[in-house]
C-alpha cells in the first residue's frame, strides 16, 4: 500500500515488514509480495502516549524479535488569562 513504509526485509527473503505511521497503536505486518498476503506480527505502544504524534521511524530484525523505533512527541501548555485590560 502506498501509505505503508517499509521496516526491514523478513529472513525469508520474499516478505517485507510494513507500518504505517499514521495509526495507533503501531501495527507491523508481514507482506509477502509474492502472494500478497498479509500478517500481522507485532504491535508497539508507546508507555507514555500523552502528546504522542506519531512513530518517526520503524526498524524490525528478519527474524521479527527486536523492534527498534523512535517516536514524536509534541507537548504543548495552554494557558487561560481573563480579567486583561
């Protein structure tokens, strides 16, 4: 799909690992491109989600055991002010 990106290559060496970095919790599937199908292998949550924007990167081993990724946080204050002259 065109909005999934790539994470690595599986040890088969006919299956890629996908995300998509617009969903959450964070799914990686297994895509084998020779018949199309799709698997899902792993899902990562972040521990702390507060001001959680979305996984920068994914990178997943071939054997599919050690995940690394990073992710984007965007934390904001708001701050209410009455009584201003």
């Amino acid at each position: 799909m065109p909005e999934e990106t790539i994470a690595g290559w599986a040890a088969d060496s006919r299956s890629l690992f996908v995300y998509r970095s617009d969903r959450f919790p964070l799914a990686i599937y297994r895509f084998d491109f020779l018949s199309g199908q799709r698997k899902k292998v792993k899902e990562v949550l972040s521990k702390e989600p507060l001001g959680l924007s979305r996984p920068v990167w994914v990178r997943i081993s071939p054997d599919a055991k050690y995940i690394a990724y990073s992710y984007q946080y965007r934390i904001s204050e708001l701050y209410l002010v009455t009584g201003l002259k």
